[in-house]
C-alpha cells in the first residue's frame, strides 16, 4: 500500500485503475510496482481479495444508447448492451473519459476503427455492437488484451485484439496527454477521439487539430482530424 501523493482522487484512479481509497486524510492507492513521483511511506500486508472488492461498487450505467455494466446486473431492455467485466484491467466504463469516448462513438458513422490503450475492451466491444467494423484493440498491457478477448467474446462481437498498430479510418485513444500526443504522428488513421486529459489540457501534434471537444467533471475528449 502507497500513502500520499497527489490529492486529487479523479486523478488518482485514472493513473491507478487497481484501486484508490482515502484513508486518515490521505489517499492509499494499490500498485503492484511505487510509482515515480511518489513517496512509499507505509507498507502494509493487504488482505486477501482486495482485487475484488471494488465489485461492490461497480455498477452498469447508460451512456447514450449504450449501457454498460457488469455481468452480475441486468442490463435494460431498449439499450445496447455492453457487458464488461474489466478483472485487473482499466475500463468500467463509468470513468468520465470513457463516457465521453463512447459518446463521441456515437455521433459518428460507423467505420473501422483502431482502439489504442484498450484495457478492458470496453470501446472495442462498445464500438462493435455500434456496428463499427473491423475493430483492431491495441495495448502495451497484456492483461488488457487478454481481458479484451474474453469481453468480445463474452459479447458476441468480433474484435482483432493484437499489440501492434493497424490502419483503420478513425483512432479511438484514451490515454494520458503525452502518450496521445507522442503517437498521433504514428496512428495509420486520419480521425481520432482522444482523451484522458483534463479540460485544461489539449493535445497538440503537427498537422491534427480538434473539430469538436466535449467535457465531463473536468475531463475533456476531442475529435480530432489530420489535415496536413
Ligand atoms: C485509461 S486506460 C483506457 C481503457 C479503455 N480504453 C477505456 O477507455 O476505459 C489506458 C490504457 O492504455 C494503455 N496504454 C498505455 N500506454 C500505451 C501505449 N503506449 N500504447 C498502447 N496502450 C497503452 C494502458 O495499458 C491502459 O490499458
């Protein structure tokens, strides 16, 4: 267990999806390596099973015409329904750059789509019950895409789950600010929806600029196009 750091909880789980808890005035996240920039000033045994506690409070919300949720509630009758158990890897669905994502998803036209940083799947899965296809999921992490698999298959949908870059014709990202602006040169695709970042923050890369940006607690996501 890590004790201190940064004090702001949003930004706290988005760096440690594993889990984040405020404890006598300050926050205790869960990693399994100290991360740079943070004091390691108590270690404590952890209970058996506190992988899953956070089960307890993960619960299936409507996003647009989507719901997503876990396996262990009933999804409603008129919504598409994407079905996420994200295990260890980040993607409930219910952060605020998740939501936005999958909003923006939505206002689009279907097309293939290339899904970088895709932990859980649940853009992928998302995207293809929206009937973008071929979906390729992308992530440095294995876990993430072996949970990415499982998800897809879990919900019928057939997503190309793979570490290496493909083109497609719009880029889905939702990632920190400086890994979305070191690989939008190398993204084989000519529209991306990145996010990840806070509102204060935009993405700036040689010949992308932002068409259209929404906002949610104070995170942002753009639709972003290449025009060299
Ligand atoms: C914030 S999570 C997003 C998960 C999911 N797409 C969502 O929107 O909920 C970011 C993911 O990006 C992955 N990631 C980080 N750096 C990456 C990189 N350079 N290339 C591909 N994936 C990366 C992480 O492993 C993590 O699974």
């Amino acid at each position: 267990m890590i004790v201190g750091g940064e004090p702001e909880l949003a930004l706290l789980l988005h760096i440690f999806p594993e889990g984040v808890e405020e404890l006598d005035g300050a926050y205790a996240v869960y990693a399994d390596e100290p991360p740079l920039g943070f004091d390691v000033v108590e270690i404590d045994d952890v209970s058996d099973g506190w992988e899953d506690t956070w089960r307890d409070f993960h619960h299936g919300l409507r996003v647009g015409r989507c719901w997503v949720g876990p396996p262990w509630e009933e999804p409603p009758a008129d919504a598409v329904t994407v079905m996420i158990d994200p295990g260890r890897a980040f993607g409930t669905g219910t952060h605020a750059t998740t939501r936005l994502c999958l909003e923006l998803l939505q206002e689009l036209e279907p097309t293939s789509l290339l899904d970088v940083g895709c932990g859980s799947g649940v853009l992928s899965v998302a995207a293809a019950k929206l009937g973008f296809a071929p979906v390729r999921a992308v992530d440095v992490d294995e876990v993430a895409l072996e949970t990415t698999r499982v998800n897809a298959e879990a919900n019928g949908v057939t997503v190309d789950v793979g570490a290496e870059l493909q083109p497609a014709a719009l880029a889905v990202m939702n990632i920190a600010l400086d890994v979305v602006e070191r690989m939008l040169p190398e993204l084989p695709v000519e529209r991306a929806i990145t996010s990840g970042y806070l509102e204060r923050e935009e993405p700036h890369a040689d010949g992308w600029r932002s068409v259209h940006r929404s906002v949610r607690d104070g995170w942002a996501a753009d639709l972003l196009e290449f025009r060299p």
